[in-house]
C-alpha cells in the first residue's frame, strides 16, 4: 500500500512537469477530435501522430499517446448522440440512447452524461489500474523463456477466439503475421531469412509501417464510399451540457457497477471495448426495471457503456505496460510507437523506468480530469467539426499517414510497403480477415520466437518444457480453454 | 546464445508456416461444405467501379510520391501528392486543394524539419530557405 503512494508520487513528479501537462491537454484534445469523427478510431490516430512524439522523452512520448487514446474514448461518442453516426466501433452502443435523447430535445443532458460517465468510469478504472500492476508485473518477472513464450501464444489465440469472427481466418492472421516477422536477420543465429536479396528487407519489416499502413491507409480506403454524406444537426437546440440531480441519481449505479466490468473485458487480449459496452447495455438493461426504456432515450442505457468503455481503455495498458503484450490494435500502435523510441514495455518498464509507468499512470488520472473540463463547457464548439467534412479529412489523414511512414526511417521504399499494406489490408477487410491478429503476431513474432528458442535450449530441445512449467502449462490450458468455448460458442449460433 | 541454439533459423518459420497452410486447406474444406460455406466476399468492383479507380490511383500517387521525394525534396512532392488526392476525392474544388496542398507541405515542413529538426530531403525549395 505504501509502496503504491510511494510510486504515484514518483508519477506525478513526472507528470506535473509543463511540459508534460501541455501534451496531456494537446493529446486530449487531438484524440476526442479523432474519436469523434466517424471513421477515424483510436488506432488511427495514435497512427498518424506517431510522428509528433519524435524528439519527445519516452515518458512525454507515452504520456501524449495515452492522452490521446485515452481522449478517443471520450470522444467517441459525440458523434453517436448528434448524428447517430458512431465515432469508433466501441460508440455503436452509445447510439442506442443517445440518438434518440438527441431527437427528443436533450442532446445536452447526453453530452453531459457521456462525458460524466467516461470519466466515473476511467477514474474506477485508474483506480484498479494502479492496484493491479505492480503485482502483475511483479509476477511477471520472474517468467522465463518457456512462460513468456506460453503466455504470448494465450495472447494471440485469446485475440480470435474472444472476439467475434471465423476462427480460421483468424489463424490465417496470426500465422501470416509471425511469418512477416521472420523476414530479415535472425536475431539469434544472424542468418538471413526470407530476404530474397533485397537489401531493404535485411533489418526486416518494420512493423510500424504495417500498422500505418492498415490503421490509416486502409480506413482511408474503407472511407472512400461515403465522402459525399454531409452531417447535419442542429446546433442550437442542444441545450445545456448539463445533468440534473435526478438524471445523475439514475446513471450513478449503472455507471458504478459497470466499470469494473469494463475493465475486466479490457485487461482480457481481444475483447476491446466494442464488447464491453455491449455487454454493459446488455447487463443494465436486464437489470432495469424499465427495459422497455432502453433504445428510447434511457439515460443509464448511455451511461453504463460509456463507463464501461473508458474503464476498459484502462484495462488494456494492464498487458502493455506490466507484461509487453497489446491486447488490441490501439495498445498495439502504442507499443510499436515506444519501440521505435529505445523502450519495450513489460515487467522490467517498473523497475527499470518506474518514472515512464508511473508517469503514465498518473498523467492519466490528470488526462481524466482535463478531458471532462473539455467535453462538458467545450462541447458545444467541438462537436461542430462533424461538419468538417469526409472530402477534406480523408486526404489529410492519407497525407499524414504517408509522411509519418517517411519519417520513420527516411526510406522511400517504406512509402511503397506502407502502400501495399493498405490495398492488402483493404483487400483483408473485404474477405474478412481480422487484422488486429496480423498486427499483434508481427510485433510480438520476434520475441514469441525467441523465447521459443530459448526454451527449447533450457530443455535440450525437448518441448515438454512447455508442460512442466506450471505457470506456463496453466497459460497453454487457458488458451485451449479459449479455443474450446469459441468453437462451441460458434456451433450454438449456427445452430440457431 | 548461437551456442546453445541447436534449432536454429529454420525450425520456426517452418512450423508458422506449415500453421498457415494447414489452416489455408481448412479454409477451403470449410468453403466445400455448403452448411459452413462462409459469404462470398464482394468485392463490388462493378458497383463501386469508382472507389477503385480512385484507390488505385491514390496507390499510384503514393508510390510515385515515395520514388520522387528524395530527389524532388519534401515540400514539393508533397505538395504534389497533396494535390493529386484531394483532387480523387474532393473533386472540382481546385482552389480549395491548392490551397489545402500547399498548407499541408508548409505547416508540415515547419513542424517537422525547422521545429523538430528531422533532416528531411532538401530539394531546390527548401534550399532557398534560410534555415
């Protein structure tokens, strides 16, 4: 208990520097910007402003990337309450009611609970947060090779099998993930492998051009359809951006109860919050005595997920930060962005950096606060750049995103891999292949086969290594147990 | 590490690989059976014959841009690119473009190699800069 003090003190020391302060603001509002407008997720926009943490300390570097990860998901939901249009997939359930409290004249009490809500629900969730990892990461430490290389493999079929989607192409995903983290040097023997004497390809794919490649190339591409929609609402009637005693005595509980919940879904790897808020929307309004208020403008019915939402956006930096793991695709942005800056989180980021973590941590608790000043009094003006329209966003978002790949290594051809990677990714999306999988098997491929090796070492080749280990025997149980609940999950709806 | 590594480079891409194809053949089994038989993708080239005229030429710009910047110096070819996918997407509003196009290339280029000092490629332009 003292410990943690002792450690949040550390953070805020941190944190509390201008500089810092500045980029938390700065992050806060380019992410509720990006989640707010429709189309544009967190992992897009922690994609193309990789290039702003340039020339930043790691710490600052993570700190603005919270932020704006963290902004997204207030952001998201402005969008669902004014023009029924989600910001990012994990405000589809904000449209529910939101939509019509927009319609029936209290916009304003809806961008006020959402915002109240977000920040009940990451405030619980900061809370756990900072309970949970040191012990986690504790723990963590004393993993060897053959835990680490078990608990990847939880990782990435915990990736298919909790979320929704054919199994199989999942997979597909995965193994075409850790095949591309092949190519290059091998890291151990120095061998070449799969460079086809392509010099460019000697130090490998560097995974962040991928992921520019699939979180904004793509979604440029996907967005290409609906350029011509022109959002319209009407500004004047939003009313106050307020809640009253009444409404927040009715979203108390549902905001209260839900957050954990939130969190819980956002610390498992590939249940993000698109499911959360669903199953919070669900639970309340099982638990509702009005269900059939729900989809009519219930205010907990946008209360619940929202907290749920921010609550589990905490959840997930649980595997980032203590165990080096991304559980979806925007945690999975952040970590390669820290890579590139010289700093692999995991158990060690607590020992060795306890100023980056806990800095983080508690840049977060500030984030909190700055971002609900934000979106109560500033609600009103922001959400009038829904107006902007697709035409011009889309273009900017493509000239970012190539520039960002161009600064990365200054090399021309990562431009035509970033390319390639769009139309690929494009392609995927239509044939529906998940690409989060790709994503996460391409960042964690190296040390996945590392630890492999190394194991495999330990044993003198013998792979019941793998099974010996308790810690790592109880990893592989999970993931077969993950597996099993996916195929029956999905033999019951067939059946249906 | 070499010492002990008797698997070697070659073990684990090969099992990732043979993962990838048996799940590939799965994939086609799955297809034969027509109660598991997933949806055809539709790809919609002939309904939306426009998106991907325009995707394939903004993949063209892009390319091009990636040949041509080291040699043609950023503003520039930026400026160029800017210009070719605003115009695909934001059709008939040429000066809105330009004025978008230049915007981009400048305020980036102030951001990035005066702010932050990236050495970013100098082409005729930027060489009349002072900084």
């Amino acid at each position: 208990m003292h410990t943690i003090f002792m450690n949040l003190a550390v953070g805020f020391q941190t944190a509390f520097t201008f500089t810092n302060i500045v980029w938390v603001f700065v992050g806060g509002i380019l992410g509720t910007v990006i989640g707010m407008l429709p189309g544009l997720g967190p992992a897009t926009g922690v994609a193309i402003l990789i290039p702003i943490t340039f020339g930043m300390n790691p710490a600052t570097a993570l700190i603005t990337m919270a932020a704006v990860y963290y902004g997204a998901m207030f952001g998201g939901s402005r969008a669902s309450i004014m023009i029924n249009t989600p910001g990012d997939a994990s405000a589809i359930v904000s449209c529910f009611d939101g939509y019509p409290m927009t319609k029936s004249g209290r916009a304003g009490t809806a961008l006020a609970i959402s915002a109240i809500a977000s920040f009940i629900g990451g405030l619980i969730g900061m809370i756990f947060l900072i309970f949970l990892s040191q012990p986690v990461a504790s723990a963590a430490l004393k993993f060897g090779p053959a835990e680490m290389f078990s608990l990847m493999m939880f990782a990435l079929v915990a990736t298919i099998t909790l979320s929704e989607g054919n199994l199989l192409k999942g997979l597909f995903s995965i193994a075409l993930g850790l095949m591309l983290s092949t190519i290059g040097i091998d890291a151990l023997s120095g061998a070449m492998r799969f460079t086809y004497g392509i010099s460019s390809l000697q130090d490998g794919i560097d995974f962040l051009v991928i992921i520019i490649g699939v979180y904004a190339v793509t979604e440029v591409f996907k967005n290409l359809k609906s350029i011509d929609t022109v959002y319209k609402f009407d500004s004047k009637h939003i009313g106050k951006v307020w809640v009253t005693k009444d409404e927040f005595k009715q979203s108390f509980w549902p905001m209260i109860r839900n957050s954990p919940l939130g969190f819980v879904i956002g610390v498992l790897p590939g249940m993000g919050g698109t499911i959360a808020t669903f199953m919070s929307y669900a639970m309340e309004k099982n638990l509702s005595k009005h269900p059939e208020k729900f989809g009519k403008g219930a205010i907990e019915g946008l209360a619940a997920p929202e907290a749920a939402n921010n609550a589990c956006s905490c959840g997930a930096l649980v595997p980032l930060l203590t165990l080096g793991i991304p559980g979806s695709g925007t945690t999975a942005v952040m970590l390669g962005a820290l890579m590139l800056l010289g700093v692999r989180p995991g158990p060690t980021l607590f020992t060795d950096h306890p100023e980056i973590a806990w800095g983080v941590i508690a840049s977060m608790l500030i984030g909190n606060i700055i971002l609900v000043i934000i979106n109560l009094p500033l609600a009103i003006p922001l959400v009038q750049l829904l107006r902007v329209p697709q035409r011009i966003m889309l273009p900017l978002i493509m000239g970012l995103g190539l520039i960002g790949t161009y600064f990365l290594n200054y090399s021309s051809s990562d431009l035509i891999l970033v390319i390639i990677a769009g139309v690929i990714g494009y392609l995927f999306s239509i044939m529906e292949v998940p690409l989060p999988p790709l994503v996460l098997a391409l960042i964690l491929g190296g040390t996945t086969e590392q630890s492999f090796r190394n194991s495999l070492v330990l044993s003198d080749g013998s792979p019941a290594i793998f099974f010996e280990k308790p810690i790592s025997a109880a990893f592989i149980v999970l993931a077969a147990v993950s597996l099993a609940y996916a195929l029956i999950k999905r033999k019951r709806q067939a059946a249906k | 590490m070499a010492l002990g590594d008797k698997l070697g480079p070659k073990v684990f891409p090969y099992v990732v690989g043979t993962v990838a194809i048996i799940t590939g053949i799965a994939l086609i089994l799955q297809d034969r059976n027509p109660a598991k038989k997933s949806k055809r993708a539709d790809f919609g080239f002939a309904k939306h014959k426009a998106v991907w005229i325009r995707i394939a030429l903004i993949s063209l710009a892009g390319i091009i841009f990636g040949l041509a910047i080291d040699s043609v110096g950023y503003m520039l070819s930026t400026a160029a690119f800017m210009f070719v996918v605003s115009i695909l997407i934001n059709k008939n509003r040429y000066v809105q473009n330009i004025i978008i196009a230049v915007l981009f290339a400048v305020i980036t280029y102030g951001v990035f190699a005066v702010a932050l000092k990236l050495s970013l490629p100098r082409g005729f332009l930027e060489q009349l800069l002072p900084f």
